[in-house]
C-alpha cells in the first residue's frame, strides 16, 4: 500500500476499534529533542548506566547516577510536546484512544494533554525519598548538585533521593504493569509507536494485545522483532505518520 493507504487504514481501525492503546517509546520523544539514551550521543553512549542494587550501597555510584541524571535534565526540561503527542492526545479527547502506556519519563504525553498515562518506567519530573516517598522539584535539586557535586538527602528524613524513574534492575511498579497488561488485553487496536520492542516485559505488551484479538500496529524509523506479527508497519517520521493519521481522522 502506499504511505497515504497505510494512513487511512490506521484511521479506519482507529474509528472502528471500539477501544484503542497507544504504547510509546524513546522514538516520539526524539522528535522533541529528547536523546534515546541508547543512540549516538546519548547518555548510555558516554557512561554506563546505574544499577539500582550499586546506587542503594555505594555512595560513589549515587554521585555518578546524579551527574548523569543533570546531563540529561537541560533536555527534559526544554523538550515540548511535538505533532505525534498531539495526535494521541486528541484521540483519546475525541474517545477514540483510551490513552497510552508508555516508556518514556519525560512528560510529553500529559503536557500535550493526554489524560490517561500509565508510565511503565516512572517520571523524571519529580524526585523521591526512598524511605518517606517525599517528592520534590528536580529543578532546585539539580541545581544544589550541579554547585556543590553533593547528592542531596531528604529534608524530612534523611533518606536516599532518586529521581522517580526505574533504574536498572530496580523492579516496575506491580500495579502500572497490571493495568497496562489488562489495557492491552482489553483493547481492539494496539499502536506501538517509536518503541524497539525489545525492553521486557514492557515489549511483551504488544504480543498480549495481539493474541487477545487486537489490531497491531507498529510506527517506528527501524525495524522491529514483532514486525512479522504485526498487521501494519509504518515506517518514517513518528509525527508525519501521526498528524498524517489525524487529518483523516478529522476528514471522517
């Protein structure tokens, strides 16, 4: 099929699902300026990530999860949300998209106002206490560490300050996992969007989805290990294809 077939297929699943999940990864977010920490020039290409079991008991391994961590913050806190979060959010306003499960931790997804976000690995827009599960601003924090080279404690505590994303190793949160498992599961239209399908069990989404009956589609610039499984693949631009999705949407 050609690129504007393939986009009104999409939109005619999409009117007609019933129920639709869009599953995001690093790729919509790339498009807002936000590096894939696994590409060329990301943070994981400069300096290995964290394990969460070393940041626990090593005082030197916290210090170098917070540079990193304030590398990577001027990024986050420029990026804005670009065409594909807009189109997403607009589905699930238009009750065409019940909302997304993603694995990104910037924030992009309710910025452009999308609702119902299930946030597999967490949000980088706040920091928590280990012990207490106070949360600050990272914003200040950043900044304290950024002059002093001191990892902050917590002020009500003293505990252990990380920002609230998952690090590796440190295990997903039963409870979002669940309810992403069952959204799957539930929905008629499953959309994997700039995810490379191979981060478990997050990847695992999409093969639910799919047994339990749901269209899958995946929109990602490189292949996937579930393109054979899938009953359309979109390559090119995640906020081409999305918007390019949307006006057909909009045209009825």
């Amino acid at each position: 099929m050609s690129e504007q077939q393939d986009w009104r297929q999409v939109a005619q699943w999409l009117c007609e699902a019933g129920s639709a999940v869009a599953f995001t990864g690093a790729g919509i977010s790339t498009e807002s300026g936000i590096p894939d920490f696994r590409s060329p020039g990301g943070v994981w290409s400069k300096s290995q990530p964290v394990m969460y079991d070393d940041f626990l008991r090593s005082a030197e391994a916290r210090r170098e999860y917070w540079r990193q961590k304030c590398e990577s913050h001027a990024d986050f806190s420029a990026a804005r949300p670009n065409a594909g979060h807009g189109a997403l959010a607009r589905w699930e306003e238009a009750g065409l998209l019940w909302g997304v499960i993603t694995q990104n931790i910037d924030g992009l997804h309710q910025d452009a106002g999308s609702r119902n976000v299930l946030e597999l690995h967490g949000t980088s827009r706040a920091i928590e206490c280990l012990e207490c599960h106070r949360r600050y601003d990272p914003g200040p924090l950043v900044k304290e560490f950024l002059a002093t080279g001191a990892v902050p404690a917590c002020d009500a505590c003293g505990g252990l300050l990380k920002h609230a994303t998952i690090s590796f190793g440190q295990a997903l949160p039963p409870e979002v996992l669940e309810e992403a498992a069952r959204r799957s599961r539930e929905c008629g239209l499953f959309l994997a969007i700039g995810s490379s399908l191979v981060v478990e069990p997050a990847a695992s989404l999409p093969r639910l989805a799919h047994a339990a009956g749901a269209k899958l589609v995946i929109v990602n610039r490189d292949p996937t290990g579930l393109d054979g499984q899938a009953d359309l693949v979109l390559r090119g631009s995640i906020g081409s294809v999305l918007e390019g999705v949307d006006r057909l949407v909009t045209e009825g």
